[in-house]
C-alpha cells in the first residue's frame, strides 16, 4: 500500500460516490495525505461543538450531502522508508436534527408563577446569549419571561434539559474511526474506535482502503435503493473488488478476543 495507491484509491471512492460528496479537500505532501491546513488536535468538548469546529475549518477529506457528515483520510508515512506510519480514517455525524416547536413547548413553560424563578430563567437566557455570543431563538425568550404566569414545580435543569429535548432530536453524539499505528505497543495495531468511548477498540486484521471505507459509511447512510444503484454497476463492482485485494494484512496479527476477520 503506497501513497501514489491511497491517492489513486480515494480518487475511485470521489468518482463512485460523487453524487453523495459535496466537497473534496485534499493535500498531499512528500509524507503526507490529508487536506490543506490540517489540525491535528484532539477536542476535549461536547461533540456538536467539535463537528462544528472541523467543518467550519474544512478539516475533511469528503463533506457529505446526505445526513451533513464528513469523512477524513489522514497518513503519515515514513521519510526513509516510505512506509505508512500512521493512518486516521474517520466520519463524523452531523449532530442534531431540529425538532418542529409547537405548543407543547408553551405548555412547558407557561408553569410557574415565582416571579423570582422566572427571573432567573431569564438571567440564563442571558447568560448563554453573552457566554456562547448566540441569539436563543425569540420565541423561547417569550416563553421564559412569561414563565410566571403559571405554576410549575420542576427543577430549573429539568427543565431546561426539556426544552432542549423538545427542540432537538440528538442523532449522533461521536465520531467513528479506524486507526492505524505500527509502533503501538498497548494496543492492536489497527483498530475501529468509537469516538466517545476511549478505551474500547476493535482490533482488525487488515488496512482497508479508503474506497472501502467510503462505501461503507455510504452504505449505512442512505436508503437500501439508492445504494443498490450504486453498487450494481460494473465500475463499482471493479472498483470494490480491487479495493478489498489491495487492503493490508496486519503482520503478527493474534488477538485470541472479539475482532474483526477481513477476507
């Protein structure tokens, strides 16, 4: 698995699936692959906050029309040899989708006659507009300033907790990742990774290629019909193929516990 291969192979993946990509970005160096201006910095906060972040700064391979995700191909390969040192292959989710707001929200609200309490609210309205530099939608900001007109006896987090439970629908909270690292020690050598939870890894027995891991993001993202247009066609079916005979089989490869056989 060369870099002129993963380059070529990422161009197939843009070619088969160019009706579900909205934008390519793309950088390769004498060591690298990745996209222009590439961060490799871990975020340490709430995951609609970090997939705002990477797409508002273009840190994707491939920004997808259907469901707002994002795809990243990142590799890293020796100056001496040339071989791979570390490969990053990554789709981010888009966050939330927003709910419709009806009446039941002024239901919600409209429950609470402590003037004290409703002034509050009101001072945590301003507090997220000031703190996070966003307008809460006007409506909302209605409906808290007339909190006091009716009684309500839940706490102040629950009830906020309601609003953003009402408004939004959380479809995804993380990332998901295959990683691949040769010098590793504590762990397999490549491995799928759930975002949010550190420290549960499922090993593999082979580098896929990027084609491969396109079609599998797209194949669980769109409908059953739409994919079997795609994977019925004979360029597809080439390119598949060829993409499975390329992919790497993990030297020393002995994990006696659950793990993933590639054939």
């Amino acid at each position: 698995m060369t870099k002129d291969n993963i380059l070529q192979n990422i161009e197939l993946a843009k070619k088969s699936f160019s009706k579900y990509i909205i934008t390519t970005n793309i950088n390769s160096t004498d060591f690298s692959i990745s996209w222009p201006n590439y961060n490799p910095g871990i975020f340490k906060t709430m995951y609609a906050k970090e997939y705002e972040h990477l797409v508002n700064n273009r840190q994707y391979t491939f920004l997808l029309k259907n469901e707002r995700g994002f795809i990243q191909f990142y590799y890293s390969f020796c100056q001496n040899t040339g071989n791979i040192k570390k490969i990053k292959m990554a789709y981010y989710p888009y966050p939330v989708k927003l709910r419709s707001i009806d009446e039941s929200i002024d239901s919600f609200f409209n429950d609470s006659d402590d003037s004290n309490i409703q002034g509050f609210y009101f001072d945590i309205w301003n507090l997220l507009n000031y703190k996070h530099e966003k307008n809460i939608n006007p409506y909302i900001k209605d409906l808290l300033k007339q909190s006091n007109e009716h009684g309500n006896y839940d706490s102040i987090e629950d009830l906020i907790a309601s609003l953003i439970d009402i408004k939004y629908e959380f479809t995804n909270s993380s990332h998901i990742r295959i990683d691949y690292d040769p010098d590793v020690k504590t762990h397999n050598n490549c491995e799928i990774q759930v975002g949010a939870v550190n420290n549960i890894r499922l090993p593999m027995n082979k580098i896929i290629m990027p084609y491969t891991f396109v079609d599998f993001i797209i194949k669980n993202t769109i409908d059953s019909t739409s994919y079997k247009d795609i994977s019925s066609s004979k360029a597809f079916i080439s390119n598949f193929d060829y993409s499975k005979s390329t992919a790497t089989m993990i030297n020393n490869f002995d994990e006696k516990n659950i793990h993933l056989t590639l054939t």
